[in-house]
C-alpha cells in the first residue's frame, strides 16, 4: 500500500496553534498524520466525507473530515497521493457549520 503524504496549510498550522495546548501539539499531528497517510479517503467511524450540498460549503471541492477528540480536521485529496490539512476546528457544543464561520 502507498501511503498518502500529509501537508498541513499555514492556516491550519495557526489554528493548531491557537486551539490545541501546546503539550499536545506533537501528539496530536502523529496521529492525523498517521490516519491521513494510510486511508484517508474511506470512511471510517472518525472519518467522513462531507456533503457537498450541506454547509458548511467550500467551493465545491471534495472535502473529507478527521474527529479526533473534539477536535475536527478538515482536509482535501490531491493528486499523486497528497492530502492538504486546510482548516482545524474546536467543536465544542458547535455545528459544524458554526465552526467553520467561526474562523
């Protein structure tokens, strides 16, 4: 099996920052980076794929969603096996939705 290289944006690395303490940082990027890099595209009980016609919207681009604690991962698939982390969450009592619009 190939594995699927996993990027993070700028942005999200800033609300890794600014949502998760720091003694948790490193932790917490293993295990995304170590689901994200074997099967990021199968939904799974923490792993899913969003609707496109639900909100939140973003732009039409195939989005899929990591639950990891309380925390939400959301990230797109490229080509050649690269999956782009864009977008971290706190959910808290939150909708998704909410969330997002909360950046």
């Amino acid at each position: 099996m190939v594995a699927w290289k996993v990027e993070f944006t700028k942005s999200a690395v800033a609300q890794l920052e600014r949502i998760i303490p720091k003694k948790f940082w490193k932790s917490t990027v293993k295990k995304v980076v170590l689901q994200l890099s074997t099967k990021p595209n199968e939904e799974a009980g923490n792993v899913k794929r969003l609707a496109p016609d639900r909100p939140p919207f973003f732009d039409g681009k195939d989005i899929w969603q990591l639950k990891l604690e309380n925390y939400r991962f959301f990230y797109e698939l490229l080509q050649d096996k690269v999956v782009v982390v864009f977008f971290i969450g706190d959910k808290g009592s939150k909708t998704t939705q909410d969330m997002v619009n909360d950046k």
